[in-house]
C-alpha cells in the first residue's frame, strides 16, 4: 500500500502538469500512469495544439503508458488525474484496466471553469433513439461477418 505522502506527491506532478498544460495551450488538465512506483505515463491536455478532441491528459498519459510497457493492458496501475475523468477518459481507464484514479477537482469544479461534460453524461442514459446525436444501424444483416473473422483468426490477441 501506498503513503499517504507518496499518493500526495504523484497527485502534485499531475497538477503541476496541468498547470505546465494551461501555460502552453494545452488546457488545465495532467495525468501521470504509475506502475510499481515508477511513473511510465505522463502528459496533459493537448487537444488544441494537436488538433484532437480525443488529446486529453489521462489518455495522453494511458497512450505513453501503453507504449512504454509495451501493452494495452495497465493492470497494476494507478492513474493521478488533475480533474475527475471526463467520460472518454473514464472509459479509456477502464479500458486499459487500471487498477485505481485518484483526482484532485471534481467534474463541476471543471464545469465552472467552462469545461462541462455534463451533456455527455445526461446522453449516455438515454435509449439511442431520444440522444440529440442522430444515430442509424445500416447493413444489419452484414454485421456478423467481421465477427466471424474475428472468431476464425488464429493470431488474435484477445484483450
């Protein structure tokens, strides 16, 4: 188990990289992947300067995480956040299997600061049909060939 002084510690290099993000453009957001002690990711913010609205600090970090390991799988990790993960990066951390996020502000601190996903959140409840983002199924019928590849493929790397 981790000190309360080591968590605190990795806790303030994600701010202050969210600080470094909000100086250079980046946005007020930093995470940092640590694993076994050691910090294997680390970033912030990048979505205006790389032109990508999926450049957000945690899965920056998950990204260079992955990369520095060498798999999409961080079990055993702990991600520090700036701010509590916005929908894409809370499934991002599920994704990669990390084992717990400890974040410093709160999804409505980041909302008074103009950064609200509360309009995500309130469209993920509900049935596809009522979301404002319009939705249509094509080739129904053609839906289970990729699938069948899948099951067929004998180098797969299940995750």
């Amino acid at each position: 188990m981790k000190s309360r002084e080591e968590i605190e510690q990795f806790m303030t290099s994600a701010i202050e990289l969210a600080k470094e993000g909000a100086s250079m453009e980046g946005g007020p957001f930093g995470a940092i992947v640590v694993k076994e002690g050691k910090i294997i990711g680390s970033a912030y913010n990048s979505v205006t300067t790389d032109n990508d609205p999926t450049a957000h600090a945690e899965v920056n970090a998950i990204r260079e995480a992955c990369q520095t390991i060498g798999s999409f799988d961080l079990s055993g990790c702990l991600l520090y956040t700036s701010c509590e993960p916005c929908p894409m990066c809370l499934a991002a951390t599920y994704w990669a299997r990390i084992d717990k996020v400890y974040y410093a502000a709160s999804r409505e601190d980041a909302a008074r600061a103009g950064f609200s996903d509360q309009e995500i959140y309130d469209q993920i409840s509900l049935p596809i049909e009522e979301r404002t983002l319009p939705m249509e199924r094509l080739l129904h019928k053609e839906r289970e060939k990729a699938f069948q590849v899948w099951d067929k493929n004998s180098n797969k790397v299940e995750y």
